[in-house]
C-alpha cells in the first residue's frame, strides 16, 4: 500500500511542477519579433503559466519497489496544495537571458486495511524544477527568428511520509534528491499576422541525470503591444536515479497555457 500511495504522490508533484513538471530551457511564452523595446535596447518579458498536464513512467523512494506512474491532470489536481509557475526573460537584438522557474507542493494519504503498522500513511512531496539559459539568433527578421538556446536546469524533489496509528504512530521519513542538466536546443517563433503567432521549441541534454528533454508548440495572439496570450501542447521527460535507490524516470505532458507581459 505504501509503495502505491507513494507512486501517486510523486506522480503528481512532477505532473504539477515542470513542471512538471515541469517546465524548461525554452518559455512557452517566446518573445514574438514586435516587442516593447526600453531605450537601452532591452525588451523584458514576465510571463505565469498553468500547465494541465499528465504523468506516465516510473518512481522509487524509501527503498520501496519500483511504482509504475499513469496519472491525469484530473488524477493530480485534487492533491494539489500549492503551485506557481513563471517564466521570466530579457533581450536584446540577437542575445537573450531567460529562466524557468516551477515550484509546487502536493500532499495526500490514506487509512491502511488493518491498522497494525500503522491506521493512517500520509505524504508530503514538494518539488522545483529551476531553468537557466542564454540564446543566440541564427535567423532572424520582421517575421520570425530562430534561436540557439543553451542552459542549465535544476530539479529538486523532497517527499516527507508520516504513520499515525499502530506500531509506527509518530515516525516520519524523508527522502529526495537534488540534480542538475545541462540543455541545449533550437526555440523560434514566426508572425502569421501582426496578431497571430506561433512558438516552439526542442531541447536535451543530460548530467546527473541518463536524459532531460523538452518539446513544445504553441500558438500565440497579440491583445496590445505589451499583453499577449498563448496556447499549446508541452512535453517533458527526465531519467535520473541514484545510488540510494532514488529513481525517477518519468515523461510529463498536457496543454500548457500563459499571459505575457511586456516591458
């Protein structure tokens, strides 16, 4: 039983960070080619997101069998206890600085069949995923650009499980890890229409983890000069394990929407 609830626990703080999962060496909120542009020739971007999204892989923690993960946005959104996601960038002509920051907290529990070890199991598991990068155009014109994009990102993922009841009334365990990649990766975005645009982007790498990637597209419009909206599907996978028997070997997917501000 503790291993299941265990799954689902971690299932869901990844599927909620990005973050998610878990966000992300590219924004889903790209700059468009008509920015707000300061006098010193940087334009600057704050951008909150919310991403719907699914869990699929698999999960080991406190020593306990590997726990297979398949779990909806609807399955995670009921034990979700906090979550902030945003995105934050500067440019100027072909160069950019950006970071990704996601950081969310999950709990949930359940009554044990018996009650012997314990009446009641509970877990806690908070995670960030913190993204950051520099770009470089390749291309780039009134319509459109196309980036170069490398960076850095950390994920960090603590889970608390606490008994009440029984023989182990009062323990509590913790157990997580702390990881860093390293990415890299192409990002663009092209003008339909002085309104109208689309992004995406394509990133992987490793480094304390076997694999990190990031693939997404999205379609965004123009309400003013300094507020747009987008729209679009987002991916991301991770395969990291220790020698501690932490594993976590997951992909991370759904609808991703965001407001963009500039300035």
């Amino acid at each position: 039983m503790r291993a299941k609830v265990l799954g689902m626990v971690v299932a869901a703080a990844f599927a909620a960070t990005g973050g998610a999962r878990a966000a992300d060496v590219v924004s889903p909120v790209t700059p468009d080619v008509q920015p707000v542009v300061t006098e010193s020739g940087w334009t600057f971007v704050v951008a909150p997101y919310f991403w719907m999204a699914g869990l699929n892989g698999q999960t080991s923690q406190f020593g306990s069998p590997v726990v297979d993960i398949d779990q909806s946005f609807g399955d995670i959104l009921g034990d979700l206890d906090f979550g902030a996601m945003a995105i934050v960038e500067a440019r100027k002509d072909r160069f950019s600085i950006f970071s990704d920051l996601q950081y969310v907290k999950i709990s949930t529990g359940d009554t044990t069949p018996l009650g012997i070890l314990a009446a009641r199991v509970d877990l806690s598991t908070s995670t960030f995923v913190g993204t950051l990068g520099a770009g470089y155009s390749l291309l780039q014109s009134d319509r459109g650009r196309l980036d170069l994009a490398v960076g850095a990102r950390v994920w960090s993922v603590d889970t608390d499980l606490s008994f009440t009841g029984g023989i182990l009334d009062g323990v509590q365990l913790d157990d997580g890890a702390t990881w860093v990649d390293g990415l890299v990766g192409l990002r663009g975005n092209y003008d339909f229409t002085p309104k109208l645009y689309v992004t995406g982007w394509g990133l992987i790498g490793a480094g304390e983890a076997d694999l990190d990637w990031d693939v997404a597209g999205a379609l965004g419009y123009r309400f003013t000069d300094r507020i747009s909206a987008v729209a679009g599907y987002r991916a991301i996978g991770v395969d990291y394990s220790n020698d501690d028997g932490f594993m976590f070997d997951v992909v991370e997917h759904g609808p991703i929407i965001g407001a963009v501000f500039r300035f």
